[in-house]
C-alpha cells in the first residue's frame, strides 16, 4: 500500500512528502493546553479554514459528524514567543531544545495517540497526531511540484490491496459533486493552479492482509505566507453510487490458504491534515504538525488495538527513510 509518511497505515494512495529533515526519537505529548480558544480569535489563524472547505469541515464539523480534529497548535501569525510557547506545551523542555543549535540526528518528534469507542457505531475512533520540526525553506514547500507530489497518488490503477485513481468530471456530474476551487483565475493558456482546488481520488487499501478498504478521498490544499496545508477526508457523498461507496471487508484463510471475504460491512472513513509553518526565529526551519483520525470499524480486528500497536514503529520508521532522503538531496 502506497502510505504518506506518518499519515500512513490509514490513508493510503498519496505519495511521500518531497525530501524534508523530520526530527528523531518519540516522546510523549501531553494532552492538549488549551490557547486554540484565543488563536481561533486571530483573522490569520483563520485563513486556512475561510479558504479550505475540507479543513473547516474538520476543525469545525457539522452536528452528528463523528470527525472532529483540532485546530493547529502553529497558527498563521504568532510571534516567535509564541511559537516557543507552543513547542513547549506540545513536548515540554525535551523538545523545546530543538530551536537552538543542536543535532538532528537528536531532535524528537511528538506523538500522540487516543483510542476511543463509539459503541453506537460499532467503530473504534484512532486519533493521531505528530509534531516535529524540519530544515528547509517554507518557499520550496509552497511550490506546485510538492503539492504534485502529494496529490499525484501514484500509479492509477484500481487494484483491491492498494491502487488510486483520478475521479473524472463526468463521475463527480452523476453523483451531484461540483468541484470547489479558491484558486485565483489562471493567465490565459496557463495551466490552473492546484492550490486552492478540490481534487477527488477513488482509493483502495489493505491493512497486514486482514482488511481491504476502498473510498472517495476529497482533499484541497491551501497556502499563505507563513504556511501550507493540505486536508483530505473520505467523503461519505458518494455513498450511494455504485463502485464509489466506501466499503471494507474483512479476510480470512480457508483451507487452502486462499484470502477469503469472512465479513463486509460501509466504511465510515476518516480525515487528516498536514500543515507546515515558518517558524519564526530562523528562516531555515519549518514546525510540521500533521493530525489524523480514523474510524476503525471493531469487526477489523475483533476490538483488540493491532492497528494502534503498528503505528509507532512505522511513524519511526518513515522518520529515518525520509531523513535520510532529506540529507542526501542536501549534499
């Protein structure tokens, strides 16, 4: 399954982040402290949401959906004081290091992890989120080739254990979808610009050959001066129509060893965004924060946390891989 990054075992058919330094060893992150009362105050804090209907739909969800993410701790215009406050609230005085001069091989991630029950949906709620700090230029992250290549999903195909595809204009008609764009007009014979517009792809995922999943992936991607952020969510719109529903089903081995489908049942979805900021003190790094949940259905696993259980390890993994990519485009 083609996974991005830390986002990974959950969302698959979206490619890497482009080289980029994503700082070491995990540590805890405490529960959350709460000044996103005071940042939903501030007019830049609030720029993503008035032009990203896919985060807004997130971070301020309608009644009855059961996605519900936070909003960045790394709002759009904080001072560098403030910025330092956040670090510190996110992974205490370990992780406050990291705006000095230190070693990369040495500066931490944060990561936090909930699981919650929904008994009425029968469905487990992964929550994740991760914060880390990276060197690098926000100019170089703002550019179209990355969000290319976070929206490009790989290969098109439409294979059951972990293709994707592009949803044509003629998909999106018959299922009563309009495309959103806030994306400024484009000069004339200019390609339209990708930022500011909604693209829809058709996934399908496997998870350790145990589940298979499929669904709409919505996504849309905004930028600023002072950071870039890209959402995306299931999008339960396409419920109705054939070959587009989200779907998951459930394997087991006969006698043969051959995968068979034990158990099948609608996929309720998820949602994630990934938002990289400048930070303030030094123009050579960036403050990441990426936050994702998923609604596992219990039936996947029999309730037991194997999912949760395989993410830290993979996060870490995915750490060093892209460090390493990071240093060797450096040189």
């Amino acid at each position: 399954m083609n996974l991005m990054n830390f986002l990974s075992p959950l969302l698959p058919g979206i490619r890497p982040l482009p080289a980029a330094i994503l700082v070491g060893s995990l540590v805890a992150l405490p529960p959350l402290i709460g000044s996103a009362a005071a940042r939903a105050e501030d007019a830049k804090a609030a720029s993503h949401r008035a032009a990203n209907p896919v985060f807004a739909s997130l971070v301020q969800p309608a009644a009855g959906d059961l996605l519900r993410l936070d909003e960045p701790r790394f709002s759009d215009g904080q001072t560098a004081e403030q910025q330092r406050i956040e670090l510190a609230r996110a992974g205490g005085e370990r992780y406050s290091t990291v705006v000095g001069p230190h070693r990369d091989d040495l500066a931490p991630h944060v990561l936090q992890m909930e699981r919650r029950p929904l008994e009425a949906q029968a469905t487990i709620a992964q929550h994740v989120r991760v914060v880390f700090t990276l060197q690098g230029d926000l100019e170089t992250f703002a550019q179209e080739a990355f969000l290319n290549s976070l929206l490009a999903g790989g290969d098109e195909s439409e294979e059951a254990a972990g293709g994707s595809r592009a949803l044509s204009d003629e998909e999106l008609q018959a299922a009563g979808v309009e495309r959103q764009s806030a994306a400024a007009p484009s000069e004339a014979g200019a390609p339209p610009d990708r930022w500011g517009q909604e693209h829809y792809r058709l996934i399908h995922g496997e998870l350790f050959s145990r589940v298979r999943f499929s669904g709409v992936v919505r996504s849309f991607a905004t930028r600023n001066d002072d950071s870039v952020l890209l959402a995306l969510r299931f999008d339960d719109r396409f419920a109705q129509v054939p070959d587009l529903a989200g779907v998951w089903q459930r394997l087991e081995r006969d006698q043969a060893g051959v995968l068979r489908i034990a158990e099948q049942g609608d996929f309720l979805g998820g949602g994630a965004y990934i938002k990289i900021t400048r930070w303030r003190e030094d123009p050579q790094r960036l403050v990441l924060e990426a936050e994702l949940m998923l609604l596992e259905p219990q039936a996947w696993f029999g309730g037991s946390n194997l999912l949760g259980s395989k993410l830290p390890p993979a996060i870490q993994s995915q750490v060093r891989e892209i460090r390493r990519a990071a240093l060797r485009a450096a040189q």
